[in-house]
C-alpha cells in the first residue's frame, strides 16, 4: 500500500505529541483502516503502543512505515 493511495482516500489525519508520528484514517474499499508513518516503531511511543496495539487487535490488516533518512 502506498501513501499516494492512503492521502486519496483519507479521511482524517493526526499527530502524535511524542514521537510526531502522523496516524492516517482512511476508507479502504468501504472500510476504515489506519496507516501510521514515523520515524519511531509503535513500540517506541508511549502514547502510539496502545493505539497500536488495540488497532492490531480489530484489524484484518495493518500498514505502518518507519522513516529511516531521506537518503533511502
């Protein structure tokens, strides 16, 4: 899946406080779906983990991207 794809069909977007990691809410062929794109795994976040983790929980599929430079 590739961002071009989430921002078309976007619905919503945040930002988390801690990381600055943008959490996408998007329609997925009729279905909400989350992306989330940041430097920092979910893990990493104290306030991205346990979104991460309850998306997870009732999702049939999820999409995350960490950032590693602009050099890639």
């Amino acid at each position: 899946m590739n961002i071009q794809y989430v921002l078309d069909n976007e619905i919503e977007r945040r930002q988390c406080t801690e990381c600055l990691g943008m959490w996408f809410l998007f329609n997925h062929e009729g279905n909400d779906a989350f992306y989330r794109l940041s430097e920092v795994e979910p893990s990493g976040c104290s306030i991205c983990h346990p979104i991460d983790e309850e998306i997870e929980a009732k999702a049939v599929l999820t999409a995350s991207r960490w950032i590693s430079g602009w050099d890639e």
